[in-house]
C-alpha cells in the first residue's frame, strides 16, 4: 500500500501536532490544536477533536465511523468525510499528504499574523533571544522547585511576606518617602526592579518548559503606558487547567520569592541608605505583585481566573453574554452552561463596578490636580476634550481589530457535525 493510500485509508496526524484539552468558549467547548511545524493554532470542538484523537495510522474510516456513531450517535458519511479531509489537507496535518510549498506559506503567514500583533499604537513587542535553549540548560537543577515539598513552605513564606508588609504599611512608606535618596540608591532600585520582574517572566517559561510546553521567545513590551520585559507561553492552551493556572501563578510567586531576601535586610540592618532601599522594593515589590493578581487587569491574576474556570477568554466571552442578555434575555442566553452564566454575569457585573469605581477616582484626581493650575472652568473644558479624544480613539481601535480580525486568517478547522468553531 503507498502512502497516499495509506493516508486515505488508515488516516494519521502529521508527527509534532499536538491536541489540547477541552474549553468552554461561550456555549462551544474548543480544543487547541498546534502544529510546531508552521507555527500555526487551531481550534476545533469536540466531535472533531474526537476524530482527530484516533487518526493514528491504526484505525480505518470505518472504524473510525463506528466510533463516532457510538459516542455522538451520528452516521458519517461521503460529504462529512470530504469536508473534513478537504480541511485537514488546506492544513496540511495528515501525514503523507503534505505539500513543501503549502507548508511554507501556513510557516510565512503564521510569522507574518504573529508579527502584525506585536506592533500597535498602544503596545508593541520587541523580540530579543529564544530562551529554550538556557530553560532546557537550567530547569533539571530547578525540578526540586516544582514538587509540593518546595512550593507549600514557599507559598507560607510568601504569605506571611505580603501580610508583615500590610501590618507595617505604615513604617514602610515613611522609610520609603522620608529623606533625600542617593542617585546610586535610586539606580540600583531600579534595576533590582528590572530584575525581579525579568525572574518573573522567566518563571513563566521555566513553568510553561516544566509542563511540556515550548517557550520560543523573550523580549521587551510596551503596552501603553509601561515598557516591562515579556515571555510567550503560547503551548499553556495545550495543558491541563491546574497546569494553566501553574504557569499563569508562577510568576507573581517569584516575583514575592524574590522580595524575602529583602525583608531580611528591612528587618536585621541598621538604619541608613540600604534599609531604606530594602522598604522601597518590600513595598512597591508586593504592591505590583497585588495589582497583578486583580483579575479585572489583563495581568497574571485574569489569566488564572479564566483557565482556573476552563474559559478561554473570560472577559471578552462575558461582554459577549451580556450583549446577547441585554439584547435578547435569558432565552438568548439558555445555551451557556449554567456555571458559566453565573461566572459571565459575575465578572461582567464586578468588572463595571471596578471600571467604574476607578475612573471615578482617575476623573476626581485629575480635576483636582488640574484645579489648583487653571481654575474649575478650564478642569471641566479639558476633561470633556479628554473624554471625547478618549471615546474616539476607543472607537478607532475598535474598527481597526474588527478589520484585522476579517482579514487574518483564523486558523479554524471544520470537520463533520455542526460544530464549526471560531479560530485561534
């Protein structure tokens, strides 16, 4: 039997691509499909994962058949095959049906998707090196790390950390705002900064390594308006949700792990410059390690939050179900699972609260500030110019991602049933 036939018959993935488990995507469940070859993610739902997950090489169509007609209760047929094989092939994910060329083109399109998301008039990335190759050096030294027996006494210690710097809130800010800093003090906390939050990413790919997954990438971020290093840990849609949030926590537990050395100075030396610096990194250190695990910011604590409830992107699917609620009412609403109309209408509500909460206190600041300068008057003229800059470049952004998202190519593979997903 030649290749060809073989694929045809007895169909089999290409060897690399790899199926992750499933998650809830509004009322869909979607599993993420990788192909390292092109660099591409896909998203299937479940019938078609589940064919997928038995072409082996081992299996004929027929048995195949058999088996989804035994799990979903549905008969496959001609079309069904040719739709779903037609669509394998534009992806070029079975074995023995592959194409050179076409296989270049997924591998240029994918680095050209992936290099328009890293420039925008709001954020932008700037690769600097492929970490993989230092991860794999270091993490067999690192593995003792990853077992209970180091991380329990380690998050006790982290704990007990953030609640000695709240009890002495108060005596931290005084070291931290009282007296003239030397140049020296105020350089080296910068750069300690620089590096905790460097550690913090690194974390992030140690852990992503750790789990099985690739880390193809470090560089520098600026998103509007901070510039912080960065780690693309794009395989966590691959692992399991305890191994996601792993990942997702690693890095605000280095971040507080980094801090204890710190606290040792802050507690045991004398008083003077390196004291002071000790207060300044306690304090700020766990603050952005706090602020970090809000979940209404797109940081750390949001993406544990989603892949703690298996979502695969908690807020944007929560403005979805509140749009379809506010439009249609609950009937538009009764496909999503119970618990996840509960966590939607949660966040969605906390969310407005907290979004809210803090453009008040953003809007007051600022026209307090403005008017001790200009008077009341030019405060309200310049916070209504403010606001309208503010709406259209809201607008702006909104267009051009709804423009950019009918143009790319999504990366959806469609297969037998009525399970077509939205892509990756």
């Amino acid at each position: 039997m030649t290749t060809v036939e073989q694929t045809w018959t007895r169909p089999r993935l290409r060897s690399g691509v790899v199926l992750g488990p499933g998650q809830w995507r509004g009322e869909k469940l979607v599993h993420h499909v990788k192909d390292p070859e092109t660099g591409w993610y896909y998203r299937v739902g479940p019938r078609e994962h589940f064919l997928l997950a038995r072409m082996d090489g081992t299996r004929t169509l027929d048995e195949l058949a058999a088996a989804y007609a035994a799990e979903f209760g549905r008969q496959l047929g001609p079309a069904n095959w040719q739709q779903l094989f037609a669509m394998l092939h534009r992806r070029q994910l079975l074995d023995g049906a592959t194409d050179p060329a076409e296989i270049a083109r997924l591998t240029a399109t994918a680095a050209e998707s992936k290099a328009q998301a890293k420039r925008g008039p709001l954020s932008a990335r700037f690769p600097l090196f492929d970490p993989e190759r230092l991860f794999d050096r270091v993490l067999p030294a690192l593995r003792p790390v990853f077992s209970w027996w180091f991380v329990v006494p380690a998050l006790a210690a982290v704990l007990a950390l953030t609640g000695y710097v709240a009890l002495h809130l108060t005596e931290l800010s005084e070291a931290v705002t009282g007296g003239r800093r030397p140049v020296a003090a105020i350089v080296a906390a910068v750069l300690i900064t620089w590096s905790i939050v460097f550690l913090h990413e690194c974390a992030h790919g140690l852990a992503c390594r750790h789990f099985g997954g690739r880390v193809t990438e470090i560089g520098v971020m600026w998103r509007f308006p901070i510039v912080a290093p960065y780690c693309k840990v794009d395989d966590v849609v691959l692992f399991t949700p305890r191994r996601r949030v792993a990942t997702a926590f690693a890095g605000i537990f280095v971040s507080l792990l980094a801090l204890l050395p710190f606290a040792a100075v802050w507690l045991w030396a004398a008083p003077g410059v390196l004291r002071d610096l000790a207060a300044t990194i306690l304090l700020f250190g766990t603050a952005a390690a706090l602020i970090g695990l809000v979940p209404f910011l797109r940081l750390d604590g949001y993406y544990m939050l989603s892949h703690a409830l298996n979502l695969v992107d908690l807020r944007t699917d929560a403005y979805r179900f509140w749009g379809r609620l506010l439009r249609g009412g609950p009937r538009a609403v009764a496909g999503y699972r119970s618990r996840d109309r509960v966590a939607y209408a949660g966040y969605g509500l906390a969310s407005l609260v907290f979004g809210v909460t803090l453009l008040v206190l953003l809007v007051r600041y600022w026209y307090e500030s403005l008017a001790t300068w200009v008077g009341p008057f030019w405060s309200v003229t310049i916070l209504a110019v403010e606001a309208v800059l503010a709406v259209g470049a809201l607008g702006w952004l909104h267009r051009r991602r709804s423009r950019n998202a009918t143009t790319t190519d999504t990366g959806t593979v469609t297969a037998p049933g009525p399970e077509a997903t939205a892509g990756a």
